[in-house]
C-alpha cells in the first residue's frame, strides 16, 4: 500500500477532538482497506488513548502514516464565564486545547506531528508527553527582506533602485510576513519578462488589483494574487482551464493523477504539459498523485 500522508487544520473549519479522532481514524480504515477492527462509535471510546494508537499502529503495520495536526484553532478560553453552561462550554474549550485528548505514544512507523501555540497544549507537551519540541519564531519583516534578497539574487535578478520600490509597494508590511503570499509573489516577479512591456503590464494589474484588496484583508490578497498568476498563465499560453485544474488538486484531499485530471477536464494532454510546467513550484507528486504545496 502507498504510505498515509495527511494534514488536518482547525483554523479554517471549527472541530471537536472526537470529530477531529473520529476523520482520522475513518481515513486510516480506509486508506489501506482495513476489515477489522470496526471503527470506534461512542466518544468515550474514541477519546481513550488506546483507540489512536491502535489505528495508527493497524496504519503502521501496512506502510508509513504520518500525520500532522494544526490545533491552534482550538484556543484556550479566555475572560469569565457566565453561568453553568458557560462554564461547561469554557472547560470542553479547556480540555480540547490541552490537547491531552492524543495518544502520548507513537507506534512505530507512524509519525504525529502537532502544531500549537495554545499555552495548555505546550505545558501537556512539554511535562506530561515529553515530546521534542521545534519553536518556530513569527516571519518578521526583516525575515521577509532577507528571503527576497537571496531568493532574488540567487538567480541573477537584479533588485535595486525602482524595481525594488515597486516590489515592496506591492508587498506592503501586511503582507511581507505571510509567507504564502510572499512566496507567490516571488514566482511571479522571477517568472515575468523583466525587460518586455508585458512585464509593466502585468505588474500594474497586481499593484491595481492588490491595492484595492489590501483593506479586505490577507486572505483576499493571496486569493486575488493566485486569480492574476492564473490569469497570466492561460493569457501566455492560450489556455483557459489552469485555474479549473488547480482548484481540483487544491481540493482534492489524496490527489489527483494525470489520469484524474484528463478524466475531469477534458484538457488536451499538450496542454496539461504546458500546466505541469508552469505550476511546477506549485504542485508536487508524493507517491504518484498531485499535491498542492
């Protein structure tokens, strides 16, 4: 069997600890097919320890699982509560935080990786699990200059004077220290002709375009900046379905193969060339599928 690669987020959709358990669990099952055991079906059962570790180790025993958990949607409460519900309410907030609803020990050939910045879930980590631990310091605007620098002059592109101007108008302080922005960004200034006037052109679309965004916020600028690179791609080469094959590999939750793809578009296979290319930094093959990076 392939190996299990998965990576759960609950910043974007809100879940509890037994929903979160219960999708993990599913996934394992029936990634490699699994007959017996049956799947956990109260909370109790699901919330014990033993149950994560036994689905891992079932996943484990086929090929590698490795698994990575963004828990920092799932803050610890903060201010008083009201009444008895409130307070219920605070110490499920509590609990789910804590993260201490996860197996402390990992099966081997299974990988848990967790991120948090919750007070409660470091302090479990840290003096009940006694987990390694990996601080990762916030980008900083200094951080961001020193990236486009490098990243710039490591290919022999020229960042002074008015160019560098126009690059930092387009990449205001807000958006430097997001690092998926300042990454698209960079792509799209390395790729575009420097010197032809299609380059002016396409850098006055993005500053008009990101200029009227950046009060809406940096979700809107990236998803504005993604719709002016895609726009960009099927304007040079002629192509008007790049943005329908992205969008697919985005949300597709194992990937997509070429054969997916082909079977979902309909796109001539020249021209799913042509995307590979192009989005090449963008996506990656892990165990054959299509991954959004």
């Amino acid at each position: 069997p392939e190996p299990l690669i998965s990576f759960f987020s609950t910043r974007a959709v809100r879940a509890s600890p037994v929903a979160l358990l219960r999708t993990l669990m599913r996934r394992i099952k029936f990634h490699f097919r699994v007959d017996a055991p049956a799947l956990p079906d109260n909370s109790e059962e699901i919330l014990s320890h033993g149950a994560l570790f036994t689905w891992l180790e079932i996943g484990a025993s086929e090929a590698q699982v490795v698994v990575c958990l963004d828990l920092d949607g799932m803050a610890d409460p903060v201010g008083e509560a009201g009444n008895s519900s409130d307070i219920e309410e605070r110490e499920r907030e509590r609990e789910a935080a804590s993260i201490a609803w996860l197996t402390s020990v990992q099966p081997v050939g299974a990988n848990l990786i967790v991120a948090s910045s919750q007070p409660s879930a470091i302090k479990t980590i840290r003096e009940r699990y006694f987990w390694p631990t990996l601080e990762m310091q916030v980008f900083s605007q200094e951080d961001a200059e020193t990236v486009v620098k490098e990243y710039l002059g490591s290919r022999g592109q020229e960042f002074a004077g008015a160019v560098k101007e126009k690059f930092w108008q387009l990449c205001t302080p807000q958006l430097a220290t997001n690092a998926l922005f300042l990454s698209t960004l960079l792509h799209e200034w390395r790729l575009i002709d420097t010197v032809t006037w299609r380059h002016e052109k396409h850098i006055d679309k993005m500053e008009f375009t990101l200029s009227a965004s950046v009060e809406k916020g940096t979700t809107v600028c990236i998803a504005r900046l993604f719709n002016l690179m895609i726009d960009r791609w099927e304007e040079e080469h002629g192509e008007c379905a790049f943005g329908d094959i992205l969008s697919l590999v985005a949300i597709s939750r194992g990937g997509l193969t070429e054969g997916d793809i082909l079977a979902l578009t309909q796109i001539d296979p020249a021209a799913l060339a042509t995307f590979f290319h192009v989005a090449r930094e963008l996506i990656a093959s892990k165990s054959g599928p299509l991954l959004l990076l």
